[in-house]
C-alpha cells in the first residue's frame, strides 16, 4: 500500500466556499470521535506500511495538543512506519500554537500543509477564514521550531474583487516565508456554500474567465522564478518537495482510508466511510461494526478512465504502458480520434512512453479529459 488518510472532520467553523466534510463539534464529539477511529483501527485490522501519511479535514489542527497526542499514538499502535518517506498534516495558521507543533513533531509529522488562502485581510473575511494575515507567518515559524522541516502552503485565486496585483502579492509573501511547495486553487462556487448563495443573490460577481486565465500564467512565472516548478496543474514545488502522498492519488497508487468521510482504493475496488462524525462513531462505538456505506469495484475501462482523469492533471501525464494495461489496448486505439485532434490543437502531446497535456492544454484540461473519456466510453459501448 502508497498511502494513508486520515479524516478529522471537526473546524472552528466552516469557511464560505467549502463544501468538503466538515463540521464545528464539542470536546465531547471529539474524544468520542477519537474513540471511534481507534475501533475503526482494530476492526479492519490491516497490516498498514505506508508510505505516505495524510491527516486532513476539516482542520486537524481544531483539537487539542493533548488529543494530536492520543492521535498520534493510535497511529503507532496500528501503523508501521518503517517505510514511511512523508507524514503530512493540514493545519489552519489560526489553530497552531507551541504545544500543538510539540504534539506533532512527535507523532512524526514531517510535513505542514498551511491553508493559508491569503494574506489579504478583505480576502480573508471574504473567504470566512477565522485568522488574522500575520498568524500565518507565525504558524510557519511554531511549525519549524517544532522540526518540521517541510512547508507547504494552500493560496486561492479568482476570488470575487481579486486582481493580479493582490495575487502577485500573496505569492510573493508565501514564497518570502520559504515554502518549498504551493497548491493554487481558482475558486469554485460550490453548490449550497454561502459564496455560492451570494453569487447567487447578486452580492458578489465571479472572476472574469480572462483574468482567470492570466492568474494561472502569473502563478507558474512566479513560482518558477523562485524555483518552484509546476508538477501538477495547481501544484508547484522545488526539486524533491513535490507531495508524494498526492502523487499517489494521481498516478492512481492503492491507499487506503480512516475517518468519517474517508474513501480508499485497493486494486480498483474503492471503499468509502459515513460522511457523519455521529454516523461514523455510532456504526463502530455502538453497533460494533464498520461505518462503510459504498464498496464498489471499478471495471478496467473506468479504472482507464480514472487514470486519464487523475494522471492527465501531472505534467508528466499519464503512463502509457499503464494506460493499456488497464483498458486491454493503447491509448492511441482506444481514445486514437481526440488524440489526433488535441495533438493538432497543441493541446495534448503523445510521447513514446507517457502521454501529458501540454500548458496550453492544462490551461483546458476539462475539455482535454472529457474529449478523450467521451471517447474511450463509446469505444466501450461498442
């Protein structure tokens, strides 16, 4: 096994654009959550070397130095971590002190994935973050004080009023703070999320596509003049620092997950957990039995299709000998008209050994990935 995730659903609150699990809980819900993982641990009773660890949220960082010990120990009871190359944690700057840097450095955390967003204060209140622009230099420092070496930071863009100016300026803060990876995310307006509703009701105007688009460009010429290198469409990092966990999302690896919300795949079958912290405890505290609400195993053209989706998003692309595996032939049969056709358009590039998008075609990547899933579907059908 690649890798393993562990959910913790609980945030101070939740912010206005997010519409990942989460939820804001009492002491008690998360001593009884904590409960609950430890049984989910023994039910399964896997034989867990990963890899790669990923504690995410929610904001792992919402319980208490005491509670990322605890934490931490029902990881070493269950988990060997003798091959374990990246232990990674998601931490809201606002929610790190001192005792809780400690408490992670000593669960073996080597790796603080920052949810920084901004450092605009407007921006901030927008997004309904819960922190002051200055906490995140702060929780940097806590965070290599602590040990922790490597430093990663989440920023958005396309946010509603944003301009390059104010991009060019949180990225210049991020990488002044010496981050060796950055994830950029352009904002989406998720179903039900009160920027959603807003945008909805008039009160805010999404981001011209156009500038969309020249925000994506400054974001790779920033990051690569700092010697952050582009490795996958949001994600830039320096030589060796790229997130190995993520990589093995993308390049469609076995990992398995814990928690409530939780999801894994193991050789194409896929496992998925309640996606309700009270669900979740009360199928494994009270019932004795585990929270899993959908198994399903893909067929080899969706786990192909699946590939495509995930792997195309790398700048290395997508293996093609994998490719064939998984589907029974090559990528230039079974998808051979849209490879023509985007490789035409300077879109797609379809080397010897892997096939990748071009940066013209990251720039459309959804149009690159639904022309050749459409295709690879009707080839199926037939």
């Amino acid at each position: 096994m690649s890798a393993l995730y562990v959910h913790i659903p609980f945030c101070v609150r939740k912010c206005e654009y997010c519409d990942f699990y989460s939820e804001a809980a009492g002491e008690r819900d998360i001593e009884r959550y904590l409960d609950a993982l430890e049984r989910e641990f023994r039910l399964r009773h896997e034989a867990l070397a990963p890899r790669t660890i990923f504690i995410g949220g929610g904001t792992p960082t919402r319980l208490s130095a005491a509670q990322l010990t605890r934490l931490g120990q029902t990881l070493k009871r269950h988990v060997d971590f003798a091959r374990l190359s990246e232990f990674t944690v998601e931490i809201n700057p606002g929610t790190l002190d001192e005792r809780k840097a400690a408490a992670l450095a000593e669960m073996g955390v080597t790796r603080a994935s920052f949810g920084v967003q901004s450092f605009d204060p407007g921006f901030l209140r927008q997004l309904g973050r819960i922190y002051e622009a200055g906490k995140a230099e702060t929780a940097v420092k806590l965070a290599r004080a602590s040990g922790i070496a490597r430093i990663s930071m989440d920023l958005m863009f396309a946010l509603p009023g944003q301009t390059l100016d104010h991009l060019r300026d949180d990225l210049r803060q991020a990488l002044a703070l010496g981050t060796e990876h950055l994830s950029l995310y352009a904002l989406t307006f998720e179903d039900d999320t009160p920027m959603s509703l807003a945008l909805q009701r008039g009160e805010i105007e999404p981001c011209p596509e156009e500038l969309e688009r020249e925000m994506f460009t400054l974001a790779g010429e920033a990051c690569a003049a700092s010697g952050l290198m582009r490795y996958e469409v949001s994600n830039f990092a320096r030589i060796g620092a790229q997130c190995r966990h993520n990589l093995a999302y993308w390049r469609q690896e076995n990992w398995r997950g814990y928690g409530a919300g939780a999801h894994g795949m193991v050789d194409g079958e896929i496992a998925e957990n309640a996606a309700d912290h009270e669900a979740y405890a009360r199928c494994l505290l009270d019932e004795n039995r585990l929270p899993v609400v959908r198994r399903e195993r893909l067929s080899p053209a969706q786990r192909a299709e699946t590939l495509l989706l995930m792997g195309l998003r790398l700048t290395e692309g997508v293996a093609l000998d994998q490719f064939e595996r998984l589907a029974g032939s090559p990528l230039t049969v079974a998808c051979g008209e849209s490879c023509r056709t985007l490789a035409r358009l300077g879109l797609l590039d379809v080397g010897e050994t892997h096939v990748r998008c071009t940066e013209e075609g990251l720039l459309v990547l959804d149009r690159v990935i639904l022309d050749l899933a459409t295709e690879l579907g009707a080839g199926v059908a037939r």
